[in-house]
C-alpha cells in the first residue's frame, strides 16, 4: 500500500496535490493547522476516489506539532512520498517586515521542511524508495521578486533539494523541487498582495501541479511551470556546475592579490 504525507493540504497547491496523488493510487495523510478544511478535504476525496485519507492537524511551527508529524513519518512504512508544501510568504520590504513574522517564515518554509524530510529519508533510503517532492518557488532564483527572507527561504529548498539528489539517487529515492511562480491561492492574501491571485499572471493552481507532476514523471529534480524554454535552465544549471567545479583553490584568485594601483 502507498501512501503519501502531504504538509499544508487544507488548502492551494497541498488540496491539489492530494487529489491528484490520491487519483494516481496513494492514500494520504494531510497535514495542516485547521481541522474542518483539512477534514473537508479529506472527505471530498474519500467520496471521489475511495482511497483512505488520514488527517493530522498540527501547526508544524511548534515543536510538539512538528515532532507528533516527524513520529509518523519514521514510523508508518507504508508512506513512501512526501510533499513538504506548507509554507508562506510576504511582498513587504525586509525593513518594513516585522522580525519575529520572518522567523516564523523560517520555522515553517525552512526548519520544518528539514525536519521532516530527515525524518522520512532514512526510512526511504532503507527500503531503497520513496519520493520527496519540496515545494520551492521562482523567487529561489529571484529573490529581488518579493520579500529578501521568503527568497531566501525558498533557495534553501532548492539547495537543499539538489543535495538531496545528491545523496539519494543511488537509493532508490526520488526527489523533487518544484519552482512555481504566480499561482492563484491564499497565499497572495496572507501575503499581503490580496489582488494578485486574480491576475491574468496567475497560473491556476491546477494546471501548476498537473504540469510538476508531468515534470516528477519525467525524472527532473527541478521543475518550474511557468519557464516556457527549458533549455534556459539547464544552461543556467551547467553554468552552476561549472562554476562549483571551479572553487577548490588554496590561494585568492589574481584580481584579489594584485598591488593596488597608485594613488593619482
Ligand atoms: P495556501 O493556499 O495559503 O496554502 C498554504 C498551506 O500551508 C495551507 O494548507 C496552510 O494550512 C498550510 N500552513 C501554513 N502555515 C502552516 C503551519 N504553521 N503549520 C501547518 N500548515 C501550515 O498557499 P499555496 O500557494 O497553496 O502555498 C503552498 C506552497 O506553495 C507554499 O510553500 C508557498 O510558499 C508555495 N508557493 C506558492 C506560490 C503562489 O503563487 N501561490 C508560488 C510559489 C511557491 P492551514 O492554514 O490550515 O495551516
């Protein structure tokens, strides 16, 4: 039996990705912070499907929470794909934010993403399969685009992701970052751009999951829905490859040692 742990599914992106995973076989547990949509949720896709859909409601920004999620994934072993999508973000200017938002920003985007991905890898990693789809954004390549902590954030995602790849492909585990840009849900709302959800920009939050998982199903371990030329990215990755090639060196490069030229 398959079965896949979907963070922030009461809503967005996480909703539609568990009615898609469970559409491709997988029962599911979703996860978020407001019991009756999550339990809507469930239920909606129970009646349309007939897979078994378990809820935990947790705020993964508190300890106890995030520790009661990482608890099932190391110990249900029938969960083999994880989606770590909850998440939030912010249009504010990094001095106009408040602090302890950004931090919070960080426990969820980042700290638990992490958590919860160890806590299901080493278990993956055992039974040689499994797939952890981490949901990043455009702005991992564009911080300027919104607010510098929620860029920063979804770089960690993508980096972190790319280790992962790294580390697991021989394992038999699968792993994904998936970089969606405008998409129509909450998240402009709680961003503080209300308006922007209905912008002719906006990808409906369908056609942004549909288009991933044909990326998922195409072996990438980084897709972006909205980049219409593939090959920009992977000139653009290429170009990072060469570069992380070019860095084991144990003096400065020239233009950092030469005689400083003399006062005019
Ligand atoms: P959304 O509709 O606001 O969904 C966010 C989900 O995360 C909700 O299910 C929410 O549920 C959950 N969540 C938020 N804080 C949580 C917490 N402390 N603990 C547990 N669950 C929490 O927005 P979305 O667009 O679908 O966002 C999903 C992901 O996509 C996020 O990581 C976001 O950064 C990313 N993304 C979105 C866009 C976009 O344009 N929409 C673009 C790029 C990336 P509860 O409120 O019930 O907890």
């Amino acid at each position: 039996m398959s079965k896949a742990l979907i963070t922030g599914a009461s809503s967005g992106i996480g909703a539609i990705y568990a009615d898609r995973l469970a559409r491709r076989g997988h029962d599911l547990v979703l996860v978020a912070r407001t019991a009756d949509r999550l339990q809507a949720v469930a239920d909606r896709i129970t009646a349309e499907t007939g897979r078994s859909v378990e809820i935990i409601t947790a705020d993964l920004g508190q300890a106890d929470d995030l520790a009661r999620v990482e608890q099932v994934l190391r110990e249900d072993v029938a969960i083999d794909t994880l989606v770590n999508n909850a998440g939030f973000g912010s249009v504010m200017p990094l001095i106009a934010s408040d602090v302890a938002r950004m931090d919070e920003m960080v426990a969820i985007n980042v700290t638990a993403l992490m958590r919860l991905t160890y806590a299901a890898a080493s278990g993956f990693a055992e039974r040689g399969q499994g797939t952890i789809i981490n949901i990043s954004s455009i702005v991992a390549i564009g911080p300027e685009i919104l607010n510098g902590v929620y860029g920063g954030t979804k770089a960690f995602v993508l980096a972190f992701t790319q280790s992962l790849q790294h580390e697991l492909a021989d394992k038999g585990v699968r792993v994904q970052a998936v970089l969606p840009g405008g998409t129509a849900t909450e998240f402009w709302g709680i961003a503080g751009y209300g308006d922007y959800a209905n912008s002719p920009q906006t990808m409906p939050a369908e056609a942004m999951v549909d288009a991933a998982l044909a990326g998922l199903d195409m072996g990438e371990v980084v897709t972006i829905p909205p980049l219409q030329d593939g090959a920009m990215w992977d000139a653009y990755e290429a170009q990072r490859r060469t570069i992380a090639r070019n860095l084991a060196h144990a003096t400065p490069a020239p233009r950092y040692t030469a005689e400083p030229a003399p006062a005019a």
